[in-house]
C-alpha cells in the first residue's frame, strides 16, 4: 500500500504523476461509447467487486442522474441513458451465489438483460476476477460491447475487453481511486455532448 510507505504529499504527487500516465485514448473512447449507448437506446452495465463493485454504483448512478440537466429530471419525454449496475441486486447476487455459485452472479443477470450492441463496463484492479471474466466472455459471445477497467499488469479482463482504460500500478487503492476520477470526466464529456454544452455547443 503506498500510502503505508508515502508521507501525504508524496502520495498525492504520485497520484498525479499515475494520472498522467493514463492513456488518454483510452479515456476518450470510454466517453464515446457511453455517448453511443445513449445514442443508440443501449443499456449500459456496469460490475465489479469488493471497492469496484461500489464504484459500479455511483457510475450507474452518475450516469442516470447526472447526464441530464437538473431541469430536465421531470421531464418525461427527455431521453435518459438507460444504466444498470449488476452490484446493486442483494437478493439475486445472493440467491445466484447460494445455488449457483459467486462467478455466477453477473454472468446470470446480463442473461436477463443483456443485448447485442449494450455496453457492458467489468471493473477489476487485478483483472483476474473469476465473476467479471465469466460475464465479460459471455457478452463478448453475444455481441455486447465490452470496456475493461483495470490496474496491476490488467490481468486477463485487458485480454478480453474489447475496449479498456488500464492504469499500470500496483496498488489497488490508487487504481480504484484513479478509475473514479476519471470516470468524471467521460461523464461530464457525454453530459455535454447529450445536452449541447461546453466545447459542444452549438
């Protein structure tokens, strides 16, 4: 753990220098295809577990809120980014963990749900998560869209991911940290895109 080892402004000039490391392509490809699965009427699903599964979460919720203008929420008509984070389901992760197994529990929702053409966002520091690879190589057999999220060497979710962001550290707190903040900006970059403002407005 680097901030067992770094003093606060030592790990905080290695968070930027990591940061600074990170493929902006990557990033922008990120944005683009969030943008396309709104254009496009897509769902988009997001799953990890432990601190990713969490970050799962507050990507969902971000991108069903906060991809609309505030005045916009009551709006019926207005067309939404249609998000689901696997994580969120207790019950169904629970039952499919009881009777089935744990590398089942995503793997068995995206059944339910997933489409050709959907994105399908796997979150995982070590790349390795049994569970994630399992939904990952199915939605990739049925022509979802795939993004993987990833730190240390990426593990085998940077193999299979048709698209990724990789953050090269070992440290699956900074990792975790730095897939958050970046998040932010590809979703305030569609948030423009959706709604004409900053750098695309008309």
């Amino acid at each position: 753990m680097l901030g067992a080892r770094l003093d606060a402004s030592h790990y905080v000039a290695r968070l930027q220098e990591e940061l600074a490391r990170v493929s902006r392509a990557e990033l922008e490809s990120w944005a683009d295809l969030l943008y396309r699965a709104w254009e496009g009427n897509r769902w988009v699903f997001i799953f990890g577990n432990g601190g990713s599964g969490t970050t799962a979460s507050h990507m969902s919720e971000d991108l069903g809120k906060s991809t609309l203008r505030p005045e916009d929420l009551r709006d019926e008509s207005k067309r939404r980014l249609k998000v689901l984070s696997l994580t969120d389901n207790a019950g169904w992760i629970m039952a499919v963990g009881n009777d089935l197994a744990y590398d089942q529990i995503f793997v068995q929702q995206l059944m339910n749900y997933g489409g050709e053409g959907d994105l399908a966002i796997a979150i995982s520091g070590s790349g390795n998560s049994p569970n994630v690879l399992g939904a990952v190589e199915w939605a990739n057999r049925h022509k979802l869209i795939t993004f993987g999220l990833t730190g240390y060497d990426g593990g085998k979710l940077k193999q299979i991911a048709r698209h990724g962001l990789h953050v090269p550290l070992d440290d699956m707190g900074m990792v975790e940290s730095i897939h958050l903040c970046l998040f932010h900006w590809a979703l305030n970059d569609v948030y423009a895109r959706i709604n004409g403002e900053g750098r695309y407005a008309p």
